[in-house]
C-alpha cells in the first residue's frame, strides 16, 4: 500500500459514512472552487502561466502520491531550482519561482503524512530545532509587529502588502526546506542522490560556461559554485572507495569552478571569498600541508597577478567598499528605531522611501538584514540556529573522521560549506534574499544552501548512535 492511498484510506476509515459522503463532496466541490479561483486569477493577471502551473503543479504532488515517498520532493526542489526557470506572476514586480512553490507543497505534505499516517507531529532530535523554529516565529510577529507599530509618516503603496507576505515566505519556507530535507531523508543514498544531482549540474554549467554553451538557464549563481567546489574536493580527498580516476574528475571539476570564481569573477567577493574559506577549512580538515600548498598556490597567484589584482581590488573598494559602509549607516537610521522585532520583512524598504528615497540602498548583508527585519530577538535565534548548525558539523567530521568513505567525505563538504556560507551572508544577501534586491526569484539559489545543510543534519542523524535518534 502507497503511502498516499494510505492517508486517503485512514481519512475514510475514521469518518461514520455520512461524513465520508460530506467527505466526498467536498473534495468535489473543492476542486470547483478551486477552478474557479484559477479562472479568476488567469483573467485578472491575462498570464497563461497559471494554466501551465495549474496542470504542472497536480501532476507533481501525483507523482510523489504514487511513488509514496516525499523523499523525491526534495531532489525535485533542487532540480527545479536549477533548470526550471517558469514563473508565475504575483501582482508586483517580484515572480513566484516553482522551487518556492514545490517547498511549500511538499511541507505541507510531508506534515499531511505526520498528522493522518504517523498520527503525531514530530521533528527528529536536533539542537537545530529550538532555533529555527524561534526564528520563523519571530519573522511572523515581525510581520505584525511592524504593522501594529509603523512610523506615522511612513507611507505604503497597494502592492507592499504582498511584498511582505512575499518576504515572509522567503524567509520561513527556507529554514522550512531544511526541516523537510533533515526529517525525511533518512537514508545514506538519499544523500547520494542529493551530491550527484548537485555534481552532474555543476558540470553541465561549468562546461557550458567555459565553452560558451547556450545553458544559462540554469541557475547557478553563489553559493552553488561553493557548494560544488566543497563536495568535488572532499569527495577527491577522503572518500577512498572511489576509483583514481573518478576523483582526479572531481579535482578538476573543483578547479574549472574555482578557476571561473576566482580568476574570471575576481571583483565578485561574495562569490570567491567564501569559497576560499571552504576550500581553506577542507584542506586543512586533509592535513595542513594541503592548507599550505594552497596558500603558496595563491600566493604565488597573486604575485604574479599583482597588478590586475590591485586594479580590481581598488575597483571593488570604490564600487562596494564605501557604498555598503553607507548602506549600514542608513540602515541603522531606521532599524536602530526598531529594535525588538524590526520593522518586519522587506520593511525598511517602506521606511526609506517615505524618509530619505534618494539615499535608499539595500543592506546586502544578511545579519543586518535580519536585524533590521525581525530585531534582536530575531537575530539571537538566526545567529543561535548557525551557531548549532556549525557545531554539529564539527561534531560529525569529528565523528566520521578516517572513515575515508562517502560520509566522511559529506561531513567535511558540509562544514567547509557552513564555513562558507558564515563569511557570505556578511558579503551579501544569498542566503535569506532580500525582497527589493534578490527578489522573491532569489529562492531559486538560496535554497541550495538550506537544502544541503538539512543534508548534514540528516547524515548526523543517520549515523548517531541508536540512543540519540529518539523522536
């Protein structure tokens, strides 16, 4: 029995027939409404995308159905992220990406099959959990907080209502992909799918990049690179099942990637830098002598280079360097005004515009912008919830160290990857986009990162002791 027909059964059985038959009926009517919902919204926004989405959209939560297993969910979220560059409108100049829409389907599924099969909600043991969850209940108080106590004179427009449940979804359905992908992948070639996936896109992209091939649809902006960079490398050094040949690929997919973010995007420091730290905290995690053969290989780089490198540098510093030390100055203008829950998602857009529109510019960095929408109380739980997520990554290279073997090699990708994204979210806003930067379209990269760090958690729990996995 499919665990789909097995909801739809076990629904049935705990009705008396006059309810099954009200049951029935409202399935019936259900479907109408929504009909007729599409049909409204198709002749409001003259989009034949919704016609696409409303066939698609049935035809994926059918194949997850049948198949009864959430788990190609997540693969599916990733790849859609990816190659899958349909839209939908949303009434304002931000476009609703499929993968955020298949994040929210599959958690609710994922908490449908708890609630009716399982008949418990539960998350497995994490010291993840408590922060997360603090942190997406704060950035829906912020929501409400910061409407309940808006400045006066602040003035908003008939879109920003939408803009903020936008925002909102962003930045609870992210940390919610990560909680799908830790509760449900349970099993170690899950994981394997999850590298291969990312690995075999890493090097469609990288090849059609360098050889100029019409492949730009798939996305690939930062932290993707990092993340391919992080599981070729650690895979070459530590998994020792591997054949000699498949890991000198791996090395060389590593360098085509670091080859383009380094050498050819070198004025994009959220690109390179993290990914130095990555490759830093991997080789040394190896031994320090492959940490010191890569400092001597940049060294050498940069002496060789000097003058390009100056030239760039002094571009960025002009560029960057001054505009985003008064970009944090503006922030704070009105976030130092509102500091308990912020002024909530996308919120100081509004104020900028109402207060100082000819200075407004975006923060891009994620610790300020989380500050500046869901305040300190928001802060402490986002920077609790990495803090444990790092730790838990020491803890499990720690753990797995001298396996020598997929896990291992997982392990230490994850936490050079966490590294990564630490330095990152200082550098820009990829991992939690802002709504008038990234844009809503932004979740197509950013969940790469919580996908895969909900990958960690899963193999900490997959190879913790029996007595650590009680639910």
């Amino acid at each position: 029995m499919i665990a789909g027909e097995r909801i739809v059964k076990r629904i049935v059985r705990r009705l008396p027939f006059p309810l099954v038959v009200l049951y029935r009926i409202g399935i019936i009517l259900g479907l109408l409404a929504i009909e007729v919902v599409l049909g409204r919204m198709i002749a409001k926004f003259k989009q034949p995308e919704f016609i696409l989405a409303a066939c698609v959209t049935p035809v994926a939560i059918f194949l997850v159905y049948r198949l009864g297993r959430i788990e190609y969910g997540v693969l599916a979220i990733v790849f859609t992220a990816a190659a899958v560059r349909f839209t939908l409108p949303t009434g304002t100049q931000s476009r609703l990406v499929m993968s955020l829409l298949l994040t929210a389907v599959f958690i609710v599924v994922w908490i449908a099959r708890m609630f009716v099969v399982e008949r418990r909600l539960y998350l497995l043991p994490s010291l993840v959990n408590v922060p997360l969850l603090g942190y997406v209940a704060t950035c829906i108080v912020s929501l409400v907080w910061s409407n309940a106590f808006r400045d006066v004179l602040v003035v908003v427009w008939s879109t920003w209502p939408f803009v903020q449940m936008g925002g909102l979804a962003v930045m609870i359905l992210l940390p919610g992909a990560l909680l799908l992908t830790y509760n449900t992948l349970r099993e170690i070639k899950w994981l394997h799918w999850l590298v291969a996936l990312f690995l075999i896109v890493g090097t469609v992209a990288i090849i059609g990049q360098l050889a100029h091939l019409p492949i730009h649809f798939l996305q690939v902006r930062p932290l993707f690179p990092t993340w391919v960079i992080c599981l070729a490398y650690a895979l070459a050094l530590f998994d020792r099942r591997l054949p000699g040949w498949l890991r000198i690929v791996l090395l060389l997919l590593a360098g085509a990637w670091f080859y383009l973010v380094f050498v050819r995007q070198l004025r994009w420091l959220s690109a390179w830098m993290p990914t130095v730290a990555a490759i830093g905290v991997i080789s040394l995690l190896r031994s320090k002598y492959f940490l010191i053969l890569i400092i001597l290989v940049l060294m050498a780089y940069g002496v060789l280079n000097i003058s390009t490198l100056k030239a760039n540098f002094e571009a960025e510093r002009v560029a960057s360097g001054n505009t985003r030390l008064d970009a944090y100055i503006h922030n704070w203008r009105v976030t130092g005004q509102h500091l308990l829950f912020g002024v909530g998602p996308a919120g100081y857009a509004a104020y900028y515009m109402s207060y100082f529109p000819d200075e407004a510019m975006a923060t891009h960095s994620t610790y300020l912008d989380t500050l500046s929408q869901t305040g300190i109380v928001g802060l402490f739980f986002f920077l609790w919830m990495f803090f444990e997520l790092g730790r838990t990554a020491w803890k499990l290279v720690w753990r797995l160290r001298g396996g020598g073997n997929f896990e291992e090699a997982f392990s230490v990708a994850a936490l050079g990857g966490i590294a990564g994204i630490i330095l990152a979210m200082g550098l820009g806003d990829w991992l939690v986009p802002f709504v008038y930067t990234q844009t809503i379209a932004g979740f197509d990269y950013a969940v790469y990162s919580w996908v895969m760090m909900g990958a960690m958690l899963s193999l900490n729990y997959i190879t913790a002791p029996a007595a650590d996995k009680k639910a």
